[in-house]
C-alpha cells in the first residue's frame, strides 16, 4: 500500500530493524518516559507503528478522496465507506 501510494518516506518501526521516529513519543504536549511506552510488537501491524510525515499523509488522503484504483478496487472502496449501522 505504501509504495503504490507515492509514500515512499513512510515505513513501519520494527525494534531494531525498520525505519525510526525522529521524535520521541509524547501525550498531552511531554514525553511519554521510556518505561511508560508501549512495547514494541510487529504483530499489530499495519494498525501501528507506522512511522511517516506529512507531506506522506498527504499523499494518502488524496488517493483515498479519489478512490484511487492503484490502492483498492472499487468494490473494496464501496465497503470500507459503508455504514455500518442503518440510520435511524
């Protein structure tokens, strides 16, 4: 997905391996301590640990806007923007 994206600066951080942030982690505007961080799991990959930058995300909002052909077919567009609760 990334690279037929144009994400080509984006990539997962995989412990000793991978690409790796060049923040540190932070909530509510501090750093997150070392021994309060999650750790490192590549199980839950692609769901996180995705490390990017803006100029990326830019480029993924707008193939996704376009529903873009080169990420998802048609079809896989039409169910990812499904509801998926009926309006009341």
């Amino acid at each position: 997905i990334l690279q037929p994206s144009g994400m080509h600066i984006s990539g997962y951080y995989s412990g000793e391996n991978g690409l790796r942030p060049s923040v540190e982690p932070f909530k509510n505007g501090q750093i997150i301590p070392q021994d309060q961080r999650w750790p490192f799991d590549p199980h839950f990959f692609p769901s996180e640990g995705l490390i990017t930058n803006v100029i990326d995300l830019d480029r993924w909002a707008k193939m996704m806007l376009e529903k873009n052909p080169k990420i998802l077919t048609k079809t896989s567009y039409e169910k990812m923007l499904a509801p998926l609760h009926a309006a009341m």
